[in-house]
C-alpha cells in the first residue's frame, strides 16, 4: 500500500470514529491533570421532545452531586458528567478509574434513564484515592424526576411537575415543584423550596428546611428523628413526627383541615399568620411547646400540662373566655370558637399560648 493511500485509510478511520461518536452524543473526553488526580468531562444531548419524565440511578460505589435545572424554550435535554480522580498520581491508573466511570442513557416511551455506571468492584473501594462523578442536566420546564442514590447529592431547580428523591447521605436541595414532592434521606440536609401541591419530607438525622410551601386538603408530612425542622411561609396542613429535634413554624396560614404535630422532648415553636377554623392538635411529651396567635383568632383551647410534674401553662396577649381553668389545664373559647386548638406538653414541659393584644399602659398620676 503506498503512503497516500494509506494516510487515506488513516483519515476514513478517524472520520468514521468520529461519526460514531457523534452518533451517539457523547463528546470526546477532555481530560484534565490535576494537581495529585485527574479529571475527565463529557457531554451529551438528546431531543427533548416527548420526554415527560427522568430517572436517575447512582452506583453503590461512587458519589457525587447530581445538579438540574429547568428553563422554558429548552428544545434538548443536555448532560455534563465531570469525572474527577484525587489522591493519586496522572497516569494509566489514573486513566483507568476515570475510564470504568461511564455515563448511560435511554429513551423509552416518554421516560427518559440516566445512570452513571461503575465496575461491581472498582478498584478504588477500600484505597486513599478518591473519586466522584457530578452531572449537569438542563431539561425543558414541567417534567417529572425521580432519582435514587445512596451518596449523590441532588441540586434541582425547577419549575418541575413532581420530584421524587430517595437518598441515604447525600443533600437535597428542590426549588420549584408544581404538583408533588417526596423527598427521603437519613444524613444529609434537606430542603424544599417554593413547591405547590402534596409534599412528604423524611430525614431521620439531618436537618430539614422548608420554605413558600402550599399545600391542599392533604397535609404537608414531614417526619424526622433528630433533625431540626425550620419551616416558613407554609399554606395548609400539616402533620409533623419528630423525636427530639425541636420544631419552628413560622408564617404559617392555616384556613381549615386538621393539623397534627408529635414530638418527644422536642422543642416546638409555632407562628400563625392567619388563622381561619382548623383543627390544631400538637403533642409533646417533656418539652417547652409556643403558640403565638394572630389577630381575629378564633378557636375552643384546651392547653394541658401533666399533673405529675413541674410544667406551667401561660397566656399572653390573648383574651379568652375560660370554661375550665386550674393549674394544669384551660379549656375556654378565643372569639367566635370558629377552630380548634388543642396543646399537651406532658408532666415537664411548659406552654406558652401569645396573642396580639397589648396591656394597657397605665396613666401617671
């Protein structure tokens, strides 16, 4: 073969490779050193027509953070994976690890799977390097995601349909979900933002946020062992499970529908914006629990204390018509008796129940 014909072959051959690749989306890994790892990045686009819904699977043997945004007028759905290698040397090993990482999608009806794939035993378990695999997907508005993993941390903004997330160590972060969310973890931080529709929150250990939340006849759950739980601006019911974490509500406009909050030896702060004829009853074995009203409150109170121990019930600012009153409960009715709201603290936990109105200041004499 002379040498023109064989830089010719040499040319074909590229040019198929390419083709191939380019079939495929998936760009040429850019590989970059690092100083003591590696790093290796990739792309992907795929037509977002008749795509509805997401799903994503983490490896059992790799982490990394998972971060996803939805934009109007988005006509694909793009996919960055940035692998990174650290603790070791540049090299062929280095190479290797980034190489066993891989990305994997699939278009099937209207669902569209995205895994990151890793070697059963990769040989990076039980060593010093470390290594971690982050994606970057940009999808049109409105869709539905669901995502599993037990290290990946999940950054998604929306505006999504429905997000649904089970996670183990990793955070959670959703900003902007139309319908209904369900977000579980154990360890990591977690936090709803600006979600409208059914919501159901769990994280057995690490703390939960929850902000602009607004939900309809069906309550908002949330459940927790030890994780503090700081929600603001909520609209709707809720029912709250907590061990010891302590509670804070604020902002929190409450037009009907029961409403349930249980805790042991958990601090629980509530904060009404506007209250219309709920049905409120808070639990809490052993622990301080602080109601604050706002004006034209109207319920039936009952407020109990355990006979057994030291707890105090007090009220401030509210005026209310008492039908029972001794040292460990008052039962009465604030305005027109429209609501309920019913707080047990246990025999050592004291309860505050505050209002809007102001003591009269006396006049100098």
């Amino acid at each position: 073969m002379t040498i023109g014909k064989v830089r010719v072959a040499l040319l074909f051959l590229l040019f198929t490779s390419g083709l191939a690749r380019f079939a495929s989306g998936l760009a040429a890994d850019d590989q970059q050193q690092l100083d003591g790892g590696l790093a290796a990045s990739e792309t992907r686009r795929l037509a977002a027509a008749g795509i509805r819904r997401i799903e994503f699977r983490g490896p059992g043997n790799l982490g990394g953070e998972l971060r996803l945004r939805a934009e109007a007028n988005t006509s694909d759905v793009k996919i960055e994976i940035n692998k990174h290698v650290h603790n070791i040397a540049a090299g062929e090993r280095a190479t290797r690890i980034l190489g066993a990482i891989s990305l994997a999608t699939a278009v099937t009806a209207d669902l569209l799977t995205i895994e990151v794939k890793t070697p059963a035993s990769a040989e990076w378990e039980g060593s010093q390097i470390g290594v971690r695999a982050d994606l970057d997907i940009l999808v049109p508005t409105g869709l539905v995601f669901t995502g599993e993993s037990e290290f990946y941390d999940f950054d998604l903004s929306g505006p999504l349909r429905e997000v649904r997330i089970a996670g183990k160590f990793g955070k959670i972060r959703v900003q902007g979900v139309t319908e209904a969310a369900n977000l579980r973890t154990e360890f990591g931080v977690l936090s709803l933002t600006d979600a409208r529709g059914g919501a159901e929150v769990n994280n057995q250990y690490g703390a939960i946020t929850l902000q602009q939340i607004a939900v309809g006849e069906t309550p908002l759950r949330v459940g927790t062992q030890y994780g503090a739980i700081d929600a603001s601006k909520i609209t709707g019911p809720v029912e709250i499970t907590t061990d010891t974490a302590p509670v804070e509500i604020t902002d929190w406009t409450l037009e009907k529908g029961l409403s349930r909050i249980e805790g042991h030896a958990a601090a629980i702060k509530v904060q009404f914006a506007r209250w219309g004829a709920p049905q409120v009853t808070i639990e809490n074995e052993n622990a301080k629990v602080e109601v604050m009203i706002p004006k034209d409150f109207s319920a039936r109170i009952r407020l109990a204390v355990g006979e057994e121990g030291g707890g105090r019930i007090r009220t401030r600012g509210v005026s209310v018509k008492a039908t029972r009153l001794d040292r460990w409960i008052i039962e009465g009715i604030a305005g027109r008796g429209a609501g309920l709201l019913e707080v047990n603290s246990g025999d050592y936990g004291d309860i505050l129940l505050g209002g809007p109105l102001t003591r009269p200041r006396s006049s100098g004499g």
